[in-house]
C-alpha cells in the first residue's frame, strides 16, 4: 500500500530512542525526509546513523533539543520547515514524566510534567500549524499512553498530562479540519522500549521483587499475552500520517494488544 509519504517532511520529537526512533525510522521507509531530536547530542547522531544503515538514501535531520523549554521546541519545529522548505507531519513526543504514586511525587516533580510533557505538545503543535496551512495539508499524532483511556498506579503525573494533550488536540482538531490538517493521537500500551524497562525497575524497586515478574505479570494481562513491538507502533503512525487517512481526525488510537476493555 502506497501511504503516500515520500517526500512529505516530518519531525517527531524524542526519537533517539524508543517509540519515536522507531516511529522515525518507518517514516524513513516510507520515503519521509525526518528530523529528529534529543537532548543529547551524541544519542541523536547515533539514532541518525541508525536510521542512515537501515534506510540508505534516506533524508534525516538531527537536532539537540530539549523538549521542556518551550525554544526548543518552537525551534525544532520551525527548523525543520526553514530546512527542507515545508513541513507536513508532526510527532510530538516526550520521554514520560517522573513515575510515582501520591506519596512518591512532590510538586516540582509536576510542575515538571507540565512543561516537558503537556506544554512541549502544544507548543510544537501550535508552531507546527502555520507551515501546515501554507501548503494546506498536515498531520498532527501525539505520542501518549493507554493512561489517557485507564490510568495506571504509580504513574500519577503522566495520568494528569496526557489527558490534558488530549483534550487540547481533539479541541484543535474540530478547527482544523476544514484545511485539511488532522490532529490525532495514538495511546500505546505495553511495548517493549527503555521507557517499559524503566517503569518495570520502578515498580520491581517499589515491590521489592524481580523485574521478570513485572514482565511477566505485564504480558499476562495483555489479551494478546505478550508485550508491543515498537514496529507495530510506528506502522500504526505511519498510517495516521498518511494519505489514506485524511477523514480520521480527533481520534485516539490505542495500539495495546486489546488492553483497554472500555467500549469508548
């Protein structure tokens, strides 16, 4: 299936690693040019690399970028456009606030979550719209979680910023339509990433027991009884930026294995 995406320019936030290198990478393949960023410079150089190997040819932008300070992100979005002349996708994206429960967390540790995680969302999709509307097409995804849908214990500060992106972005998406520009957001649940690995170390710390449990116990909740690819979460993006699904917007798609029971 031709998706339609070669050429367009995209930029997806945090993707040294993770859902958002993978996310890179399959915009890659599908013929993308693809700007990516972390706060780290030698990260997102090797991430490049990663992307140059896999994908020879492929078009890809580096950039040091701290998705907390609100520069950054005005800057890795309009970069990106002053660099290859347009820009026609967006992913945002963060490395996931400070996990805890209500004893565990202080209220820096929040006030944290709203500049890294909900205010970095909107600033890069409010920066990212003009370009957009140049050309009168674009897509928006937000990179959020299965907490949006049923919030988890232990992860109080990602169940209070994430639904907030939500809000915002299916707020946007009902003014934006009309220009063609679509605005959605995808809710991953268990995938195997360095995020999974981190949260699996918290909550075996919290226990006091192995994380092979928490693995374990993680995948036998799951309907599919196994933990996400982070391939078949990029595919699911690749798809939502597309050409073929330009009437989807103001949506959340769940890519979980079935986790989420609710009807809505």
């Amino acid at each position: 299936m031709d998706l339609g995406l070669k050429g367009r320019v995209a930029a997806v936030a945090a993707s040294s690693q993770g859902l958002g290198f993978a996310t890179a990478l399959e915009l890659a393949r599908e013929g993308a040019v693809v700007a990516i960023g972390s706060r780290d410079r030698g990260r997102i150089d090797a991430a490049a690399a990663r992307i140059d190997a896999a994908v020879p040819g492929a078009r890809v932008y580096p950039m040091v970028i701290d998705v907390s300070e609100q520069q950054d992100c005005e800057r890795f979005v309009n970069a990106t456009a002053e660099e290859f002349g347009r820009l026609d996708i967006l992913m945002t994206n963060t490395g996931g606030p400070k996990p805890g429960a209500l004893d565990e967390i202080e209220l820096s540790d929040v006030r944290d979550g709203v500049d890294s995680t909900l205010m970095s969302a909107i600033i890069m999709m409010k920066t990212a719209v003009p370009h957009m509307r140049k050309n009168g097409w674009g897509r928006i995804v937000n990179l959020l979680s299965m907490t949006v849908k049923q919030p988890k214990m232990n992860l109080l500060v990602s169940n209070t910023m994430r639904p907030a992106i939500l809000g915002f972005a299916k707020s946007i998406s009902n003014e934006l339509a009309c220009e063609n520009i679509t605005v959605n957001n995808i809710a991953p649940g268990y995938t195997r990433t360095e995020r999974l690995d981190e949260l699996a170390a918290h909550v075996a710390s919290t226990r006091g027991g192995d994380v092979a449990e928490v693995f374990a116990e993680w995948e036998g909740v799951v309907p599919a009884k196994r933990l996400g690819r982070p391939e078949e979460f990029a595919a699911a993006v690749a798809f939502l930026v597309s050409e073929r699904a330009s009437y989807i917007t103001g949506v959340t798609l769940q890519v979980d294995g079935g986790s989420i029971q609710g009807l809505f």
